[in-house]
C-alpha cells in the first residue's frame, strides 16, 4: 500500500535519488579503478537503505 502523505514521497525520493546516485558513482569508480569513488558510491547506498530501514514502520 503507498502513502500519497507528502513526507512519505519526499522520503521515497531522496532514497531514490541517493541509490541512483550511489550506483552511478560506484559504477564510474569501478570502470576508472578509482577506490575513492568507489568507497563514496558505496556509501552513498549504504545512506540510502539506511534511511529506508530506519523510515519504513
């Protein structure tokens, strides 16, 4: 069931926005065998499933 609350789409969407992202500079770090993007993409989907176990009742 989704909520259309206002709070709970702007959660979705900065979760979204932050895999999205975390993906795309992990991928980019790992073609240019860069360890820093790499490490700044994982967290970045470690932030997002983060954010979506601790909102999530």
């Amino acid at each position: 069931m989704t909520s259309d609350w206002p709070p709970d789409r702007g959660i979705r969407r900065t979760v979204r926005a932050l895999g999205v992202a975390g993906l795309a500079v992990t991928a980019t770090g790992a073609a240019l065998e860069a360890m820093w993007l790499l490490g700044l993409g994982v967290w970045g989907i470690i932030a997002a499933m983060g954010i979506e176990i601790v909102y999530r009742p």
